[in-house]
C-alpha cells in the first residue's frame, strides 16, 4: 500500500474516530480488481520454451569487438577498456567481476 508522507498526519482523537465497520467496509472495496482482463486474448501473446523459431531472422546488427573493448575472462561479455579492474595471466577482468 502506498504512503503519502505528505498528507497530515491523525492524531490520536481522529483515529478513535473511524469506526472498525467503516475500516472493514474501506478495505473490502479496495480490494477488488478494477482490470477484466481477457485469459485467452492475454495467452495469444506467450511463446512457449522449445517454439519452433527456426524460420525467424535476427533484426539485430552484431559488430565485431571494437579497438577499445575487451572481453571479460570471467563473465565473457564485451565491455569498454575503461572497465577493466586486473589481469590473470592473460585474461583480463572487468570491475563488476572483480567483486
């Protein structure tokens, strides 16, 4: 439940106030869902693992490493040279592995 930290606060008097019936009957009505959603309409658009993808293009342009990128000897993703924390041996380590 979200909090408006900037609404005034209720003292002691307004509280004793609110009746447990008035709470009980504002929780209740805040409770039910507002949204209808369709399972069938919202399920169309779910593939599931092991899809026939065979016949799908890839939209994406893959460029090869740059000059001034590395690949990671740990996690072996391409990062900028600025991301490099040490070195073992000859394999080169980014910061965000090095923790």
């Amino acid at each position: 439940m979200a909090t408006d930290y900037d609404a005034p606060r209720k003292n002691d008097d307004d509280l004793a106030e609110d009746s447990i019936e008035e709470l009980k009957g504002r929780r209740s009505s805040s409770s039910t869902p507002a949204v209808d959603e369709d399972e069938v309409e919202a399920a169309e658009g779910f593939e599931l693992p092991g899809a026939d993808l065979s016949g799908e293009e890839l939209s994406v342009l893959v460029l090869p490493r740059q000059a001034d990128e590395f690949t990671c000897g740990s996690c072996f993703l391409v990062k900028h040279r600025s991301q490099i924390d040490h070195a073992e041996g000859k394999l080169l380590i980014c910061k965000e592995c090095a923790f």
